[in-house]
C-alpha cells in the first residue's frame, strides 16, 4: 500500500512522533492508522516525542580508555533531573554508550543514534526511546570526544559522581601506569579551573586583540595617562592568558609551580619525556539554558490534562 504525505501528516500529529517513524509505522502496519499508534507506543516514540521540548539539562559525563591508553572516549548524556541521573538503568546507559564510542568510527552524534546498540537489533535512538518511555523523563545524547593519536597516552578524571570529566592527552613512551598519576593531576586541575587553551602558542588572535581592547577601555577608564596605558594592558594581559592556559596555571597542589615545570618535572623523575597535546572538559548542562517555571503553575498546567 502506499503511504501519503497526508497519512503521515495525520499519524505525526495524533502521536507527535517524527516523520521517518510515523512513515516507516504506516508501511510495516500497511496503512492502518491505529495500529501505526500502537506501534508507535510500543516502541516508545510517541512517549519520547512528547517529552522532546523538555529541557533535559542534568544527566552523567562518563568515559571509556583502553587498557593501554592509547584509545578514549567521553560523552555526555542529559536527563531533566538529577534523580534520573543517579539511576542504575541511566548509568549504565550512559557507560555503555562511552563504550560504543570508543569501540566504534562513529564521527557525530547523528551516526552514533543511527548506529546499532551495543549487543542489539535495535538502533541506539531506538534503545534511547525506549528508555524515555520506560523512565518517563527526556534524556538526550549531547556530546561525545575521542583520543586515537600515536605515540600518546590518555588519562582520564570523573568529579562529583559524572558532573564534570576531563580527557588529556599525553604524547610520550612512558606506559600508562607510569604517566596515570600526573596525567590525573592535569585532568584535575582542568576539572577545577577550566582553561580555554593548553599554552600561549594556542591562544588564537582574536582572542587577543578582543581582551586588548577590553584591558585598555578598562585602564583609561581608571583614568591612567596614556603613556603608561600600553605597558599596563601588556601586563594585565600577560596575567590573563596565565589564567587560562593550563600549561601557564599555577598548579593547584602546589602553587609555587606551574603545571609546565610540573609535567617536566615529573617527566624527569621518570626519565621519558611527556607532553600535554590534547584536552577536552564536559560539564554537564553547560550552556544549556534550564526553565525556570513556577512550581503553582506547573501544577495548573498537569490539573488541564
């Protein structure tokens, strides 16, 4: 039989399913509209369609690293409460989509949902369906990074039970046992101080040219003469990328080192050379914007159903 625009225009606004669902339902029950709505339910995706406009801004970062470190992978998956993201089903979820990514050559998130779940028949948007309608809650694929370089090493650090994860990157011939405890002390003072860059050689000149122009506004405005306004923003400036290079950073254990003479000083103890050339840092729900709606109007809003 065929399937007209219509019959899925119809099938979309009764279920609020996507079109290549209500398409793909309509074909596999040969038109017939109600048990397209059955089909539909039962997989889940009139539930998880409902529920899509749902900010889902809580949720796990978790990763998976090969037992040699040469391999990482780091996702993020939201649910809309923190609740959710402390349930056993949610976790393992979420470790084992970590797994799929590292194990896989999946490049975005769209081919990571239309790709096979881990051991299943079933796409992982479809198993992600499933959990919505079973769980009751949006929850949502965000993000995902992976480390696959040569002659590197990756060590990884999880803070506050999935909040933050942090991902580096290290370029040496020490194993991963010998560089796990200094590369767990960079992902930790990533966790903490969330540097946009490594060192100065990445800071891009954009970037530069916009704090210049703030740092002078700032000095003039201060009423400092002209003459000495352009040694001033020079040093202020100089501060300011020390702030957010991690390489340039005061080490968090011990201040009177940087994390350059830190890693090289560690380097040295174990006489193999070791060099920070990556890093990624996933926050849950950063820059998400959450909804802040009234707890009495909410109600209302359940008691009109």
């Amino acid at each position: 039989m065929e399937i007209s625009a219509s019959m899925v225009k119809e099938l979309r606004e009764k279920t609020g399913a996507g079109m290549m669902d209500c398409k793909k339902a309509l074909q596999e029950t040969e038109g017939d509209m109600e048990k397209a709505i059955d089909l539909l339910r039962e997989k889940g995706l009139a539930k998880a369609a409902k529920k899509s406009d749902r900010v889902a801004s809580e949720g796990l970062v978790d990763m998976c690293i090969s037992e040699d470190g040469t391999k990482a992978a780091i996702v993020e998956v939201n649910s809309e409460t923190d609740f959710v993201a402390k349930n056993a089903e949610f976790k393992t979820f979420v470790s084992d989509v970590a797994g799929m990514v590292l194990s896989s050559n999946v490049a975005t998130v769209e081919e990571l949902l239309a790709s096979n779940f881990a051991g299943s028949a079933e796409t992982v948007q479809e198993t992600l369906n499933s959990k919505i309608a079973t769980i009751g809650e949006n929850m949502n694929i965000r993000r995902f990074a992976k480390f696959e370089g040569q002659g590197t090493r990756t060590v990884g650090y999880i803070h506050g039970a999935g909040k933050i994860g942090v991902l580096v990157e290290l370029k040496t011939d020490a194993s991963a046992a010998e560089v796990a405890e200094v590369g767990k002390d960079v992902a930790m003072q990533i966790a903490a101080m969330n540097p946009k860059y490594i060192s100065r050689n990445d800071v891009d000149q954009e970037y530069l040219e916009h704090e210049k122009q703030i740092l002078t506004q700032q000095a003039l405005n201060e009423g400092k003469p002209a003459e000495i306004v352009e040694k001033m923003v020079v040093g202020r400036l100089n501060k300011q990328i020390n702030e957010v290079c991690v390489l340039e950073q005061s080490f968090v254990k011990n201040p009177d080192v940087t994390i350059a003479k830190y890693i090289d000083a560690e380097a040295k103890k174990l006489g193999k050379s070791i060099e920070l050339v990556n890093m990624v840092r996933f926050e849950v729900g950063e820059g998400i914007e959450k909804k802040s709606e009234d707890f009495a109007e909410e109600v209302a809003k359940q008691l009109k159903k």
